[in-house]
C-alpha cells in the first residue's frame, strides 16, 4: 500500500497494492540505459570548488578547450542534491 500527501485538502493519497499493480501495468516500460565505458566523456572538469554545500566546475569539450564552459553548479541539502 501506497501513502502519499496529496496537493489539496482531500488529506493523503491511499492506493491499495491491486490498484499500484494496475498501474505499472498500464504505465509505459521505461527505456533501458546506455552503458558507457567511464572514460567515453568527451568533457574535461576545470575550475573544481566546494563551498557551503555546492559543487561548480567548468566543463569543456576535450577536443576543443578554448569554447566557451558549460558551468555545472550542484547542490547539496541534507537529503537530495539539486
């Protein structure tokens, strides 16, 4: 059995294991993922920095490292990363 909240006021979302096997029935099969070998990146990481709980790094193409970066900027909250 499922629980969720639900975004208005009828309270939580209760969807018994019949209805959550219905679902995934019904739902599309999710396409499988492409195996790449670890070193296929054709990306290089410049300009690596950590402070208060992100991550940025420049990416550039390998081939061509004078285009402009990409900026990549995650971060970190106690349980997700964004």
């Amino acid at each position: 059995m499922v629980v969720g909240e639900d975004e208005g006021d009828d309270g939580p979302i209760v969807v018994s294991d019949l209805e959550e096997e219905a679902m995934r029935k019904r739902a599309p099969e999710q396409p499988q993922t492409r195996s790449h070998a670890p070193s296929s990146s054709s990306l290089a990481a410049t300009d690596v920095t950590i402070s208060d709980g992100s991550l940025t790094a420049k990416l550039i193409f390998k081939s061509d490292p004078q285009t402009k970066p990409l900026i990549l900027t995650l971060f970190v909250h106690q349980n997700a990363i964004n």
